[in-house]
C-alpha cells in the first residue's frame, strides 16, 4: 500500500530499495549486492542510492524461473532405496543415475533438478559437502540426508574365497564401477590406503553402473567380490564384508523441492511403508532422513 496525498492507494512503489527486494526475494542484502556487482539484475542509480524496477525484476524472476532446471528429473548415483521410492510415491520423477560426479554436473548445468551423492573427502573424513561446493559453488541448493548405507565387499555365498577385507582381494576377478561414481572412487581410496596396485587385482573390463548391477554380476559368478551394498547383497543370499558406513545425501535445487515431485517423494518417505521398506532390505540407516547438512545463498 502507497500513501500519495493523504490517500492510501493500492499501487506497489515502481522501484525498490536493497531493503525491499531482499525482503521479496528473501535473501540477505549482501547478496543482493553481490548480483548488481555481476550485473544479473536489472537496477539504477539515483542519488547515489540503488533502486531496482520492480517490473523488470518481476520479468526477471519469470525468466529465472523459466530456465530454471525441470523439478522432476533426479540424477547422480543409484540407490536402491531411492529407486523404490521413486516409484512407490507416485512422484513421476525421472531417475537417470550415471554416479555421483555426473549428478553434480546436471545440477550445474540445469539438467536435473536434484543428485544423489556419496562423495567422501579424504581430507576432512566427511561426506559430499566438499565436493558440493566445488561443484555448484553459490548455487541456491540444499545437501538433505537421505541414508546412512552399510558399504563393504559383496562375495559369492559363503565366502569360497575367505575375503576379510581389501587386502584378501589380490588376484581375484572384481567388478569394479564407473568412473565418477562414488563407489568408484571410493574404492580407488580404499585400494591405496590398503597398499594395492591395479595389476594386482582381475578388474573385469566391463563396470557395474549401479548397485544391483555390481550384485548380480556376483551372484552371476561373473565376479569374485565387488565393494557393494548389504542391501543389494541380502536379497540375492550373497556373503558380506563389512568396511564402513557412508552417507547418501540429496542435491537439491531449494525451488524444486517445494515442487510437486519432491514434496511427494519426500512426504512418502516419512512414512510407514518406507521404513518398513527399509528394514527389510537392511543395511540403512533412515533416522536422519531430511536433515539439512549445507544450505546455499
């Protein structure tokens, strides 16, 4: 509501301060400042003030939205989890998982509106939030728990081999993951932290690109053991070597998730059928399903 003369009248002011469009666009002023100083919103000067044009910046904000990425496209690295869910809620989103780097990737490029991820930082012994920043900086994305996932050694039934850890994996065919995934890259930090060169294993010339494909090459006898989940390991009878527990988180775009798709998936993962679902596959851990690990600007 405007004031002009002594008469409230129902018309927005034509331009706003730093103040008002933060408070519309709800962000701090310092980031407000910091879109003028990369010229990504339409503003003017007037007596040494910053004012924006409120039409402009409502065209501006169809624009942002218009090419913003689609809210039901989910990319990144496979869960099976997650796959279930996907189809069980209804949520009509469209799953493309080709492994954690690549999920980062669409989300930078606009191509997916959230990635699942499993990226562990050798450096500060935490999970994805690293990689994250490196990946989509500033982007306006929320890092929220999905699972922790018991990760380890997936091997025939029984053990024939008497694998205990990476080091029993020397000579042996195993069946390794695509480049980018975080298993793969998990395993490559597992197999030098072990001392073991490549040579000294039967990497098998075609990689496992999701967790069930890894599972079914083993029970297949295609491979001897591969660094898999229990989940996948459980239902097929397969022997399991524990190694650690890892966090599976999920990239989101903050507009997306108030979308239709992910507030589905999200709304039937808080409920019964989820977590019965995720007990009997076993190997997770759901009690910080939603939590937020990093918010962007």
């Amino acid at each position: 509501m405007r004031e002009r003369a002594g008469v409230t009248t129902g018309e927005p002011p034509a331009y706003l301060t730093t103040r008002e469009l933060a408070g519309l666009l709800r962000l701090k002023e310092r980031r407000v400042y910091e879109l003028v100083a990369r010229g990504e919103i339409p503003c003017v000067r007037a007596t040494g003030r910053l004012l924006f044009p409120r039409a402009e910046v409502l065209r501006w904000l169809e624009g942002e939205r218009a090419e913003g990425p689609p809210a039901d496209v989910l990319a990144g690295s496979h869960d099976p989890l997650l796959e279930w869910a996907l189809r069980e809620s209804g949520s009509g989103i469209a799953s493309f998982f080709d492994g954690s780097r690549d999920g980062l990737e669409r989300l930078r490029d606009r191509r997916a509106a959230a990635a699942g991820v499993h990226l562990f930082d050798v450096a500060g012994g935490d999970w994805n939030l690293r990689a994250v920043r490196e990946a989509l900086g500033e982007a306006p994305v929320v890092v929220l728990e999905w699972a922790w996932r018991q990760r380890g050694l997936i091997v025939a039934a029984g053990n024939p081999h008497a694998v205990r850890g990476i080091a029993d994996l020397r000579g042996l065919r195993v069946m390794g993951r695509q480049p980018g995934s975080g298993a793969g890259l998990l395993f490559a930090h597992l197999l030098r932290e072990a001392g073991i060169a490549a040579g000294e294993l039967e990497l098998l010339p075609a990689a496992a690109r999701t967790e069930t494909e890894l599972a079914l090459a083993v029970a297949a006898g295609e491979a001897d053991a591969g660094l898999g989940l229990a989940c996948t390991a459980r239902p097929l009878g397969l022997g399991f070597v524990p190694l650690l527990r890892e966090r599976f988180d999920l990239v989101v775009y903050r507009r997306a998730f108030f979308e239709p798709p992910l507030q589905r998936l999200f709304g039937f993962a808080r409920g019964a059928a989820f977590a019965a679902r995720a007990r009997e596959l076993g190997g997770y851990d759901t009690a910080g399903l939603g939590r937020v690990h990093h918010n962007g600007p």
